[in-house]
C-alpha cells in the first residue's frame, strides 16, 4: 500500500522553534529588566519543558503552560515580575518571523506534488498563524491542524482522530507521521495506528519505550523514504 497522506509536524521538523524561541525570550526578558543569561536561559528552557510535558499527559491546560513556565521561573530568580505580562509580550515576539529547518522549503516543494501534506501542530494558535504566514508555507497543505483549535494535544488519540476525519477517504496504512517529538508525535501516531517516521537531526539515541518506524536524521531522506514505504 503506497503512502498517501503525510502529516506534518512543525516547530522543529520545518520551521526551528528553538531559534524562535530563545530571540522572543531574550527580547522578553529585556523588556522586562532581565539580562537573559545563558543560565537564565537554560532555566526557562527546562520549566518549559517540563510544562508542555505536562500538557502532554493531560495534566494541565495549555493556559497554564504559558504562564505557569514564567512563573516557575521568576519564583527561581526571586523577581517580582507578572508572568501574564512576560506570556503577552513573548507571544508577540515570537508571532513575528520564522527560521527554517535546513532542507524544509526544499522538502515541501518536493512532497506537495506527490502526497496529501497536513500539518499537525501542538502550539498556540496566534503564533503557530503568525510564523506560517511569515514562512509562507501554508499553501503547502491541504489542512493544517492546531491543537488550540482541534480543542485536544498531541499526542491524544482524540486529536488525531478530529484529523482524520477531515481528511477524505483516509485510509490509516496510507498515511504517515513526520516529527521531531517522540513523545508528541510518534506516540501520538502508533496511538491512532499509522506509520511513524522520527525526524532525528542530532541523532540522539532513543532510550524510551516509544519506538518509531522509521528514522530520519535529514529532511532529505524524507522523499525517498515515502517513496518506498
């Protein structure tokens, strides 16, 4: 059975959120009087992560990662600063411009003729609207999906079936994911049951239980991988 839809997801896999995110957080933090050291930085990063990891298992709302990350953070330096006014001010930093991931443009002028492309994505609909206007890339795709908008996250199985019931005529051993998060998007594809295809640029061995299809460690191997799956 040859593969029909592939889905898409985006910060990190096209577009590179890190790079993204640490401007909008410095300029954040500037505005607010921090000087973000790297130590700050770091801080921030793994608050961060340890809220969307959260988000992930349904523990919290997505609301509350975006103020909770600040307010761990500025409870750590011991600043009396508003974490609702730092979560304003960084979404807008970060809505404006986009740095793709090397070979992504290249990647999506090559997919689009051949496949079905969905873009399947777990973050803040005003930013997620913003960097792709800012890419110019929406065209690339025949539906995007945000999770703010679906109303569920990767990697619920909830979220990905509201998916595939936009998709016409889905059949699940025609599509597949592509995706940088083992535990956003390759668990949430072996949870709805397609193929799964981990997007793994630094090469970072996988000592979890989540064990994906395939591995890529370049967007250029994606065409031909989809070729012969």
């Amino acid at each position: 059975m040859v593969i029909k839809n592939v889905l898409l997801d985006l910060d990190d896999t096209i577009l590179d959120f890190k790079k993204a995110e640490s401007q909008a957080l410095c300029k954040t933090l500037r505005s607010l009087g921090i000087e973000p050291s790297q130590h700050i930085v770091q801080l921030y990063s793994d608050y961060n992560l340890s809220q969307w990891k959260r988000l992930e298992r349904g523990e919290i709302t997505r609301a509350e990662v975006k103020v909770n990350r600040y307010r761990l953070l500025f409870d750590d330096l011991g600043v009396d600063v508003s974490p609702e006014k730092a979560t304003q001010i960084y979404e807008d930093n970060l809505c404006i411009g986009h740095y793709f991931i090397q070979g992504a443009p290249e990647m999506l002028k090559k997919l689009k003729d051949r496949f079905d492309l969905y873009l399947v994505s777990n973050g803040t609909k005003r930013v997620q609207e913003g960097r792709l206007f800012s890419a110019g890339i929406s065209g690339y795709f025949k539906e995007i999906f945000i999770s703010e908008d679906v109303g569920y996250n990767k990697p619920s199985k909830e979220f990905f079936d509201f998916c595939f019931s936009c998709i016409p005529d889905l059949k699940k051993e025609e599509t597949v994911i592509i995706g940088d998060s083992l535990t956003s998007d390759i668990l949430g594809g072996i949870n709805s049951g397609i193929k799964t295809v981990w997007f793994n640029p630094n090469r970072n061995k996988n000592d979890s239980d989540i064990k994906p299809d395939y591995e890529i460690s370049s967007l250029d191997e994606a065409e031909k991988l989809l070729e012969n799956l």
